[in-house]
C-alpha cells in the first residue's frame, strides 16, 4: 500500500472523534469503508494504532509513537498542497516580460506604471537580458512578451506567424562623448571614414548593435575600425564614454540627463541621430488571459 494523504486525514478524524462512526462521517464515507482504510492504515504501519475494545476510541502505545509524524506529514502535504495552489493562481495573473537591459531600466518602470493608473499590476516577472537572449526567452515560451528596440532597416527575427508585435514609444540613437574627449573627436555630417575617433562599439548579441550596423552601415564600419571598446551593454559603453574613452552610440532615453548636465555632448551632427520605435512582441497563441487582457491595452 502507498500512504495516501486521504488515510492521514481518516487517522487525524479518528484521533479526535475517538468514534469510528463520527471519524467515517466527517470523512464522507460509510462506516465500512472507513473501518477498511484505517486497518490498511496499520497495514502499512504493521501494527495496531488503536485499542477498538475502548469507548471512545484510543491510541495503542504504536499509534502514540506515529502520531507525530503523521500530524508532522500532514501538516507539511497540506501547506504544501496551498502553496501549490497558490503558485498555480499566481501564474494565471503573472505577466512575464523579456526586455533588453537598457530598457529594462530606462523604460519599464515608467512605461508600466503608466499603465497601471495607479493600481498596480498584480505580478510581474521580468527577465532582463541581451537582445539575443530575450529573444530565446520569447521563442522557448518562458516570457510571454518582449520589449526591445526596432528599426525598419533591423530584419525581425522573430517568426511574424507566430509572433506580434505593437510600436509603444519611440527613441533615439545619438553620437554622443564626453567633453573630455576633445572636439576633434567629433565625427562630420557626412557617411564618410571618420577617421581616427577612439570608438565605443556593440557586440554582436546587443540589438542597438544590429540597428547602428543597418541604419548606418558606412559609418558604422568606418567606427568599428578604431573600436577601443565592446560590450551588449549601452549602460557599459555609457559608463565608458563618460570616462572620456570614446565615441558612443546611445539612447537618448537613457543619456537625456548627460546631455542637459554636460556630463556628455553630440559627437555627431544631427542629421546622424538614429529614431527608433520601442515595441512590445508577444507570441500569437497560448499567452493566458491575464496577458491576453494585458495586450488588449495596447492595441
């Protein structure tokens, strides 16, 4: 026999009623039946737990020696089971969200208490990764959304039948360095080799990498060559271009306080800036209906 929790449940009724008749009532079953679960119960112990010749009913020596632990069991399977439960019900309501890193703090937060209008969102996961990796997160269906940057130049990645996805705001990606690094670093208007500027670059699994690549592919080529820097990280290369050690391409929603404090300038003309869209991917099917009802804000 295999201890059943039901059989813990019928030797707890037992144990407080002392009545075999009232225990098989409180359990919902006949007498009979419950008379047979509780010598199954002993059965298994192998030995008699209680004295049947006794009104009421009593524990045999055994019966006190076990009944610790089967209340110790009991008590575990049982808080247990409501755990259960309520991780079950808390991943019907969660949101999971992939997001690279920049916008994982540049954005999320300000973007999803927009949302919330001041009722918060019951629970919210959130992964923050490199694009690549986010987008593996999205594809093996362990988050249910991705928040990235899109350029149309980038191609999607992301099967478009088995995935959506919805523009929520927008950026921009700027040349920027530190006015430490002197003006002669300032690369020219044109696409043309800008020559020997010390060049903060991303690595091949960073998005912002693969749309500064697309949108300029020129000069973007012509940077690489001096590259004095690599990282996925804007929040790395930003950490570096204030340091003085290069020319970066960043996003203003992450650089917007450099540039009004002078902690960073322009190194670029305008006409350089590269505007991005910000969106919201999710999978076609089977996100739940929390997520579902999430969506339906957004579009």
């Amino acid at each position: 026999m295999t201890l059943d929790l039901a059989y813990l449940l019928d030797f707890k009724a037992l144990v407080e009623t002392g009545s075999f008749s009232r225990a098989a009532s409180i359990r919902n079953v006949t007498q009979p039946a419950f008379s047979r679960r509780i010598r199954a119960l002993e059965d298994w112990t192998g030995t008699p737990l209680f004295h049947r010749g006794s009104t009421p009913v009593t524990l045999t020596q055994a019966g006190q020696a076990i009944a610790p632990a089967f209340e110790t069991g009991l008590r575990a399977l049982m808080q247990g089971q409501a755990d259960a439960r309520a991780a079950a019900a808390r991943a019907t309501t969660a949101l999971h969200f992939a997001a690279t890193h920049v916008l994982s703090f540049s954005f999320f937060p300000v973007w999803l208490r927009s949302l919330e209008g001041g009722q918060p969102l019951e629970a919210v996961q959130l992964s923050s990764d490199s694009l690549s990796a986010c987008e593996a997160l999205i594809q093996e269906g362990r988050v249910q959304f991705l928040l990235c940057h899109r350029h149309e130049a980038v191609p999607v990645r992301l099967d478009p039948s088995r995935f959506r996805s919805v523009r929520i705001g927008a950026d921009t990606l700027s040349l920027v360095a530190s006015p430490d690094l002197g003006r002669g670093s300032e690369v020219g208007s044109s696409d043309g080799d800008p020559g020997s500027v010390p060049y903060l670059s991303y690595s091949e699994q960073s998005g912002l990498g693969r749309i500064v690549a697309s949108a300029r592919p020129e000069l973007n080529a012509g940077l690489v060559r001096h590259s004095v820097f690599s990282s996925h990280l804007a929040a790395s290369l930003r950490s570096m271009a204030l340091t003085g050690r290069g020319v970066a391409w960043l996003p203003r929603s992450l650089i917007e306080e450099d540039l009004v404090e002078g902690r960073l300038r322009l190194a670029g003309a305008p006409s350089l800036d590269i505007d991005v869209d910000i969106v919201l991917f999710r999978a076609a099917h089977g996100i739940g209906k929390a997520a579902e009802h999430f969506w339906a804000r957004m579009v």
